[in-house]
C-alpha cells in the first residue's frame, strides 16, 4: 500500500469519526431531554461542618469504623478562607462570603466593610418563589445560619437577628436559640409574631409529615442544642430528614443550609473525643443526603467549611494500630479548606479558588437569580 493511500484511508476514518462525533451531538433525543432538565428548578443542599478542615475530616476516616462517606466524592477543590480583614476568618466573615459572594470583615453578618446590607442566595431565592431552609446546632441566630438571611455589623446581635428571620420568609428552620424570641430586652413576643405571621412553630420536638404549604420554626434549646457527647442524639440527621421532606414536596426548587456546628468547639475546647464525635455525626447526616441525592435528579449538594479550628494533626499514638488527635491552637486557622461537589453541576467545584466563589458557583448552576 502507497503512503497516499494510507493517508487518504486516515483522512476518511477521521471525516467518519467527526460524522459520528456530530451526529451523535446534534440528535434529537438528547436535545429534547436536556430541553426538560433546564426547566425544572435547580435544587441545592449545601452542608457546612464549622471548623471542618481536612484534618476533622481525616479523623472520620480512622475512628469511624467503617468507610467515611467523604470517599463517595468524586469531584473536589478547595477554597481560600481569609476575610477581607483577617487572614485567619471567623464563622462570620466566612458565611458571608458563601451566603453573599463577597468578603467582608471578620464578626460582619451579611454586611459589606462599609456595614452596607449585601443580599444574600436564600434572600434571592426567596423572591423567585424557591422553599428554603436552615438548619444549625447552635442557636438559629449564630454567624453561620444568621449571615443566610440577617443584615447586622456584628456577629453578637442576636435579637436583631432573631427579628430578621421572621422577614426573611425562611420557609423551614430548626437549631436552638429560643431565649432570643422569648425573653428579649426589648419585651416583644418574636415566637407569638412567628405564629401570627403563619409558622407552626415548636419548641418541643421535631415533627415528621410536614404540610408542604406551611412554614415551620423548632427551635429546640434556649441557646445551642446539646453536643453530642451531651446527649444531642440524632437531631442533625432526623432535622434534614424533616427538612428535605418538606421542603421537596412542591416543585418550586429548594435550597436548604445544613451546619455541623460543634466541630469547631471541639476544636477551641481542644476536645478530641468531641471533636471526632461531632465529625461522625456530621459524616452519619452526610451519608443520608448522599443517598438522597443520588435517587432525586436535579439536585446538587456541595460540602464544605468555613475555616479549620484547632490547627489538628492526626498523628502517632502509643499503639502502632491507632492514631492520636493533637491540637496546635485553641484558634481558627488559616489552612486551605476542602470542598466537595455531588449531583447536577458537581464538576463546577473542582480547584482551587476563594471562599465567596462558592456563592458565585452557586448563583451559576441556580441559573438567572442575580
Ligand atoms: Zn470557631
């Protein structure tokens, strides 16, 4: 055979192979399908486990006892947590950054550096008829859920907070918190006003067989909810069960806030026990929404954290068959942080990039919400 014959032979496999390629692209059956998926609102459940670096996450792999559900990701990055005004962030510039796109300073909740109100995903959604939900250990009013629907210039004004809430139109909330509705300085009745303004509120229990058309408030401690080594239980767990039930059951699209609080106190109290303990639960609610996601089309969850807390090494132990948790500060840190990415969009999440990008990437996969 000639070298022109091979070469036109070369030639016509590969005008074939771009035949097919084009072919198989511009059919009709995928075009009609991908016609279908971008109609259906996009739903988001976004997980963050405060204080929950790579180290917290590391631990869940030695002490869990059976694989981490983190092995389930495939698609992963991670972000650059410094606030505008520290390198080392708080809970509060860190949500912010999430919740708004933009930096801001350290203790700020939903505020720029020059204390302007920035809006926030959940504000956003909202006014596109979206359900929304937070769900926090701690009181409903800490930097972390608060900085998703409050505007104040510092972390520590929960009673203002507390009175954002009710504006925000949040559809489904659960976390402590209680004593700033019940016995504010300012004498008003916030939990009476929840009622008043249409919420089933409960400061009892979670309840299960929500109806889908009301909103709902537990608020289940008078400030956080017990850590785990203090008797929590499975409220993380069972109060995401209660949520994406809830919240699933219209068609509007949802976007529900999930906060692993007490990883980060482990840390400060230098606690290995509590913070491994707090990790596992958080591991545990985490491979609940896996499952969820991977039988509920449409859905997107990402995982991460707003800073590492505790400077941790997971090192040698005095047995050669385990580990040993050790503390370098009782402080946030500034490591990298990882963030993890399943469902709809997953592989947007990949690299390494800022904390706010979160939000951006976010608002991109959300569609037209800005
Ligand atoms: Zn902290």
């Amino acid at each position: 055979m000639t070298v022109n014959k091979l070469l036109s032979i070369g030639s016509l496999l590969t005008a074939f192979i771009v035949f097919s390629c084009s072919q198989t692209k511009d059919s009709q059956p995928e075009k009609a399908e991908a016609t279908i998926k971008e109609e259906k609102p996009l739903n988001v459940i976004f997980m963050i486990g405060d204080g929950m670096g790579l180290p917290q996450i590391t631990s869940s792999f030695y002490y869990k006892g059976s694989p981490s559900n983190f092995e389930q990701f495939k698609n992963i990055g991670f972000i650059k947590t410094s606030s505008k005004s520290h390198k080392v962030t708080d809970s509060a510039g860190g949500a912010t950054a999430f919740a708004t796109g933009s930096k801001t300073y350290n203790r700020a909740i939903s505020v720029s550096t020059d204390t302007t109100n920035m809006p926030t995903i959940l504000e956003k959604l909202e006014e596109k008829n979206y359900k929304t939900g937070l769900i926090s250990l701690t009181s409903i009013t800490h930097a972390t859920p608060a900085c998703f629907y409050a505007h104040v210039k510092d972390r520590d004004m929960h009673e203002d907070i507390a009175a954002q809430l009710l504006t925000s139109g949040t559809d489904f909330f659960a976390g402590g918190g209680l004593k700033y509705f019940t016995k504010r300085a300012d004498g008003k009745d916030l939990y009476g006003d929840f009622e008043k303004a249409g919420y089933i509120m409960d400061s009892t229990s979670l309840k299960n067989g929500l109806d889908a058309d009301k909103k709902y408030g537990f608020l289940l401690a008078e400030e956080g909810i017990p850590s785990k080594i203090d008797g929590r239980g499975d409220f993380l767990l069972d109060a995401t069960k209660v949520a994406l039930e809830q919240l699933s059951a219209s068609d509007s699209g949802y976007f529900l806030m999930v906060e692993g609080s007490y990883i980060d106190w482990g840390g400060h109290a230098k606690n290995a026990e509590m913070m491994v303990t707090e990790m596992l639960d958080f591991d545990k609610t985490l491979g609940y929404v896996l499952d969820y996601v991977e039988s509920h089309e449409n859905t997107l969850l990402v995982v991460t954290a707003d800073h590492e807390t505790g400077g941790v090494a997971i090192g040698k132990s005095d047995r050669a068959d385990s580990v040993a948790v050790y503390f370098t500060t009782d402080q946030h840190t500034a490591e990298l942080i990882p963030v993890f990415a399943k469902g709809e969009h997953e592989d947007d999440f990949r690299g390494i990039y800022e904390n706010n990008e979160i939000n951006h990437k976010l608002v991109d996969a959300l569609g037209n919400i800005k």
